[in-house]
C-alpha cells in the first residue's frame, strides 16, 4: 500500500491468500475498500492447488464445492467462471465395508440413517437389529454439545458410527467421530437431537424439511469447475487486482501492532503497512502467533485448535488397462483396517477429466487422519504402494500407473472437537475489543469452500462498518 491516504477510503491488508482471504478481498472492494493481500507463500490459493498429472489438469487438493448454500458457486460466476462450473457426471458412490465395494445408502444425514432399511451388507445383522432400539430408548441428552460418535452410537449403535458415520465424517475433516463436534460439524443432526427423543425421527424431520425446500432449491448438490476447483483462487486474485486489489506474494506477515492513534501495523520481514483493518485469514497456528502481541486471549484459544495432516496419492493409468467398478469412488470406514480412506474415480466423477483425456483413467486416494502419525511418515514411493494395494484388493486394479503423484497437506484441516464453537465465540470475543480487526478462514465455522467464504464475508462486512482512522499509508524499512 503505497501513496498516502487522504479521504474516507478504508485501507485493509488482508493476511493469506487462501480462498477466504481472497473472498474477503473480493468483498472488501466491492465495498469500496482499498485492499492489500499478503500470502506468505509464492502462490495464491492455499488448500486449493490445480495441478497436473500425466498432462492431465486435474485438482492436487479440494475438488469439489457444496453447491446447496450459494457462497462458492456464486463467487466462481462473479469472478467469470460460470461457464466453466460442472457437477459431478455422477454421483454414485460406493462404501469398502465388510469386505466388498457396497453402494452407498441413499438417505442419510452425514451417515446417520432414517431407518435401517436399505443398510443389509453395509452393517451385520446385530447391526441392524440395534438400530431399532433407538424408537424404544430414553431421550440421549446432548447439552451445549456432544460428540457426533457418542451421540449417535447411543441411539442407533456402534456400527452406524463406525461404518457409515466415520468414513463420511473422515472424508471431510479426517477426523475421529468420537472425537468431533456435533454442534459445529452436524449442526442439523445436533437440532434435531435436541428436539427429537428418537434419531431416525429427527432424520426424517432434516429429510422433510431438506425435500421440501428442494422443491424450490433445485441443481446439483455439488459442483466442480472445469480444469479444476483449484482454478477458483487465481481467478478471484485475477478480479481482485483488476478492481485496484494488489495482491503479494511472497510475503510472509511477522507481526501485528495496534497504532496509538488507531489503526495498524503489519509488519512483513524488513516492511511495515499501515492499515485502518486488517482481516486475517490463515490458519488458526499462524492467527495466533499474528495476535499473539495484541489480542493474547484469542491467541491462546487459537493455539489450541488441532489439525490433522492428510495425503493425497494420485495415479493416472491407462484407461484400456483398467476396469473400475461403476460410480464415482468409494469411501472407506477405518474400523476394518484399511489404510487409505476413500478414492475417488477422478476420470469418473469429472467429465472435463475424462473428455480431456479419453486414453487416461485418473484416480486419487487419501491417506492420513487426525492422530494417525506412522502412514504420513512413509515416503511418496510408499504410499503410492499402500494405495495401490488397497485398489487392487477394493476393485481388483492391478495395472501399473503411467504416472503418480503425492501432494502433502501437512495440518490441512483444522479439527473441530466437542465445544468448538464456544472456542470460536470465545476468540471473538477477544477480538471485539480491538476495532479493524477480523478473523475468518477453516478454523472457524466450518472448513468446506463455502463455509470459508462466508466467513471471509463476515469478517469483511464486519470491519466495513468501522471509520477509517486518519493516519498516513507508508511503506517503511525498519
Ligand atoms: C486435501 C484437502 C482436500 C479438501 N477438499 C475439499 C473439498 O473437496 N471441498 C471443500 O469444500 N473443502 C475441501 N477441503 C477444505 C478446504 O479446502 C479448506 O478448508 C479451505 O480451502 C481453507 O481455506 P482458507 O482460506 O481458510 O485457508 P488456507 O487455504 O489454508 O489459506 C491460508 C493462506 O494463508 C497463508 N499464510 C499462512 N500464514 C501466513 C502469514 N503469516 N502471512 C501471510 N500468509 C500466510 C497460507 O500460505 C495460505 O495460502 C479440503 C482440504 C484439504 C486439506
């Protein structure tokens, strides 16, 4: 930020460019702000990384948006891509349970089920049996939060938990069921729970109301975009700096000070910004060694926040070579000892993969949960191996990939265990008695795209409401 700053124009650095950081960018401006965005690393983008396999374009990391709230969807058309967003070309899936490649049963709420109909093979026969036990129990009380697994077991059992609940939930915040947030991660199950004695009932209540607003709702669940989701953050940086954003990469920030007369300092290496707001959008390690200096409390809380770290193994094969069950891939509950915990049939899922590449067949596995140490520490050699074997015993693919590739997400997501939103409400407490100061990104309130992005547009519009302070911009060597 350069030049000095004379009339009622807000100033706002914003730290990381993942897509939180560019959304709130993207906001701001639109608001009128003027924006810098400063991103530690030499990309923007953060967890959403296009790459390339075998010449094939395909996503090294999130592929895939919920298309049922509005937040990704939309950005992807304001910033020129509406002609590029494509479903999936389907959306069968399959469950590696119990020794065979299942379907994935039709009409859950995060794996938790209406009814047991539907779910021979998935579950034993007590498996089964158990979850009718949950219209003659006693109400679960659930207080200010529970975890999903320990809820859901005690009404429906175990196996729900282990084999439906876990694979679904894992896919999503590689995380352990027992351990995660009903209140922050189903919040629909945790109403429904607190409002139903039995569970299947409260499903069927989520169901009603869901169809009913599926009436007026209609279109896919979910939506990729063509050359891949990992395109988004590029063309929201592309827009932000074609509206007067500038964007930095390369430029880790170090420091964050309050000035006396208002306002603050960012301090990146040997420079220094001055700002009448600063929204920081990186992970919660990262927000709190950035608050540490001036919001301690909120500091503390954020360096609490857990993360698991992940893998994804991507092989390209010769499509003539390979002969893949139907659908677009199979989750894997972790209860029968499987090391990988889902594939996804890229090529299958994705139709500008497969149209891209007829003679191509693109898959991806992911390996890693929360706490699970010994498997990341295998080398790239090894957990192409590992993936390997655990498709040939899923599908019986035993051909050799043309090509493999092994993208680390070290602490890629963030965990959110029982009491997390009082963790986050507690953080934001912290941060209201600093005026300019925001927060938003996964740590938050919820770690999918679109989750991300509203937070991004919360902590936008909540600094947009300040007065900028009258001090000068400068760009100073310490
Ligand atoms: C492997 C994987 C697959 C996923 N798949 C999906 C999916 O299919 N669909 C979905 O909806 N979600 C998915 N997610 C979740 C989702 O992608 C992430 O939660 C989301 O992208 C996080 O965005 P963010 O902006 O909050 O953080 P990040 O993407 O982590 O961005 C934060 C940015 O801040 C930068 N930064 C850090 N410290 C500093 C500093 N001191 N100064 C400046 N910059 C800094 C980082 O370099 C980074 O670029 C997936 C996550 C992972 C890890």
């Amino acid at each position: 930020m350069s030049g000095s700053h004379t009339g009622a124009e807000q100033r706002v650095v914003v730290v990381g460019a993942g897509i939180a950081g560019l959304a709130a960018a993207h906001r701001l401006l639109g608001r009128g702000a003027r924006v810098t965005v400063l991103e530690a690393s030499e990309r923007v983008g953060g967890k959403l990384l296009p790459g390339e396999i075998a010449g094939a374009r395909v996503d090294l990391g999130a592929e895939s948006m919920l298309a049922r709230r509005p937040e990704a969807v939309t950005l992807a058309r304001e910033v020129g891509l509406s002609d590029r967003l494509q479903p999936p070309a389907t959306a069968t899936a399959s469950l590696w349970t119990r020794g065979a490649l299942r379907p994935m049963p039709k009409g859950h709420v995060m794996g938790v089920p209406s009814s047991a109909d539907a779910l021979a093979g998935v579950l034993s026969d007590e498996g089964l049996a158990r979850i009718g036990q949950d219209a003659e129990l006693p109400r679960t009380e659930v207080g200010d939060d529970v975890a999903v697994g320990e809820y859901v077991a005690a009404r429906l059992g175990r196996e729900v938990v282990d084999r439906l609940v876990e694979p679904l939930l894992g896919g999503v915040y590689a995380g352990d069921a027992y351990r995660i947030s009903m209140r922050s991660a189903v919040p629909q199950l945790f109403w429904a729970a607190r409002t139903h004695t039995s569970l299947t009932e409260g499903v069927r209540d989520i169901q009603a109301k869901a169809a009913a607003t599926a009436d007026r709702q209609t279109g896919p669940v979910f939506m990729g975009i063509e050359g891949g989701v990992g395109t988004l953050p590029p063309a929201v940086a592309a827009s932000v700096r074609a509206r007067g954003g500038e964007i930095r990469t390369g430029t880790p920030v170090t420091e964050l000070r309050r000035e006396p007369a208002g306002g603050w300092r960012v301090v990146t290496g040997e420079r220094e910004l001055r700002a009448d707001a600063v929204v920081v959008a990186v992970p919660a390690p990262a927000a709190a060694r950035l608050l540490r200096a001036e919001a301690p409390g909120a500091a503390a809380e954020l360096a609490g926040v857990e993360y698991a770290s992940m893998a994804l193994v991507t092989l390209a094969y010769r499509r003539a070579e390979t002969d893949l069950p139907a659908g677009s891939g199979f989750l894997v509950p972790p209860v029968d000892g499987r090391t990988i915990k889902a594939s996804t049939f890229a090529s299958r899922k994705w139709g500008w993969i497969d149209q891209e590449n007829p003679d191509l067949m693109v898959l991806r596995t992911s390996v890693g949960r929360h706490g699970e140490t010994e498997i990341l520490g295998r080398d790239d050699a090894g957990l192409v191996e590992v993936s390997r074997h655990d498709l040939l015993a899923a599908t019986g693919l035993d051909a050799t990939p043309v090509a493999t590739r092994v993208t680390r997400w070290q602490d890629g997501l963030p965990q959110y265990p029982v009491g997390h939103h009082a963790r986050v409400a507690r953080v934001r407490e912290h941060l209201a008695a600093l005026p300019g100061l925001t927060v938003c990104g996964a740590a938050y309130d919820g770690v999918g795209i679109p989750a991300c992005i509203a937070s991004a547009y919360e902590a936008a519009d909540q600094i947009h409401g300040e007065a900028p302070h009258d001090v000068r911009d400068v760009t100073a060597t310490r």
